[in-house]
C-alpha cells in the first residue's frame, strides 16, 4: 500500500534537517507513538491505535538512513501486535526541500499491514493518514517554536467538531552512554489513535453520495407510477 502526504516546517530547510535528526526530540510528536530506545540510527518504540472499543499495541524497531546531499531520510520499520497476530511493515522517505513558507516536507510510504487497520483499505488509510501527518506537522511547528511538542485531546486527532485543549508535552531526554549510543528514558503509555473515529467521517462522507442517489431515484420511481396511474 503506497501513501503520500505532504506538509510544511515553518523553519528554512537547515534548521528542519538538523531538527529531523535528532529522532529522541521528534519522535514524541507522532501521534499514538513512543520511542523507548535510541542507538545510532537504529531506535525501538511502541504505538497504540483504537478501533471502535478494541486496542491495538504494536512493538517495533526500525533504523534511518540519511542523505544529507539530498536532505532525505529512509526509515525502515516493522513490528508486530503485543497482542494478536496482527502485523506492520513500512519503508518511509522524507525529503525536505526549500518552500517560501519555510520548508516542504514530502513523505512517501510503503506500507504492509495486517489485521483489523488492513480492512479499511488504501482510501481510507491515506485519509487518516493526512490527519495524523496533520496533527504531527502541528506538534513539530511547536517543537520549533517552544522547544516542546503539543499534545492535542482525541477530538483534533481525528477531526471531530467540539473544544481542543492543548498541553505541553515533555520530550523524552536522551542520556548518552559510553559507547555514544543513547538511551530513551522509559515513556508512559502511548495515548491510542483513534482510527475508528478518523474513519467514520470519511465512510460517511463517501456514502453521501450513493445514498442521494439512491433517494433520487426512488423520488422518480415514484413520480412516474404517479403519471402511470393517471
């Protein structure tokens, strides 16, 4: 499954490449997401999603590659349900060019899942995949601005109408070791990613259409058994 999205760093392209380096300060603005381990470019972490009632855990690894020429970042990442069989594969590039807004952030995926999130298919994965691209590109606009990310409630996540209340998120410290690795300082539970309150728009808005179709033909069904009783 391909998707892409796009988003803006309102910095110039140096200032957002050294930021995209440092996994340990931007690894906390991903939604639903938790980096638990950190050593040269390989890292190790855990997300959360929610579909419906059911929670999903996943544990993973992945490691980046970077070309500094290009200002593109491959990460290559995989895990697996802490309870289920469910799986998830993704090869990532971003690439970060020069945008009179500051920076333009492209990023393409790869992506092989399996388990409950494959049923919604490549649609409505690249839907909510813009929403969390979204509310990522929002917390990395606070990280530059603040030093720290901002963690939104579970409404501006998934795009529901109602009251967003937003608070500072504390970036998980990275401690060098001796070996000049470093080790992230266990974080708390991820908050999940509501995928099901993410989609539900989307199912809705794309069963808009067939649904009035379907009234309108029914309204001239009924208008022409109309004509043919008179």
């Amino acid at each position: 499954m391909q998707l892409d999205h796009a988003f803006t760093v309102p910095a110039d392209p140096d200032t957002a490449w050294t930021l995209f380096q440092d996994l340990g300060r931007v690894a906390p603005c991903m939604p639903g997401a938790v980096l638990d381990t950190l050593d040269g470019d390989a890292f190790t972490g855990r997300v959360k999603v929610k579909v419906g009632a059911v929670q999903m855990s996943y544990r993973g690894e992945g490691r980046v590659t970077r070309n500094e020429a290009t200002r593109t970042m491959l990460l290559d990442l995989s895990g697996s349900e802490a309870r289920g069989s469910g799986t998830a594969a993704a090869k990532v590039t971003a690439t970060l060019t020069a945008d009179p807004a500051g920076t333009r952030v492209r990023v393409g995926t790869d992506l092989d899942i399996t388990g409950r999130p494959a049923q919604f298919g490549r649609g409505i994965m690249a839907e909510v995949g813009d929403r969390i691209v979204q509310q990522f590109a929002t917390r990395l606009e606070a990280l530059l601005r603040d030093g720290e990310p901002v963690a939104t409630t579970p409404s501006a996540a998934t795009g529901t109408t109602g009251t967003t209340a937003t608070v500072a998120a504390p970036v998980p410290s990275a401690v060098t070791t001796t070996a000049g690795s470093a080790a992230v300082r266990p974080a708390a539970e991820p908050e999940a990613v509501d995928l099901g309150a993410a989609v539900l728009p989307v199912l809705l808005r794309r069963a808009a259409v067939p649904t009035a179709a379907v009234l309108v033909s029914l309204v001239v069904i009924r208008l022409l058994n109309r004509r043919s009783r008179r």
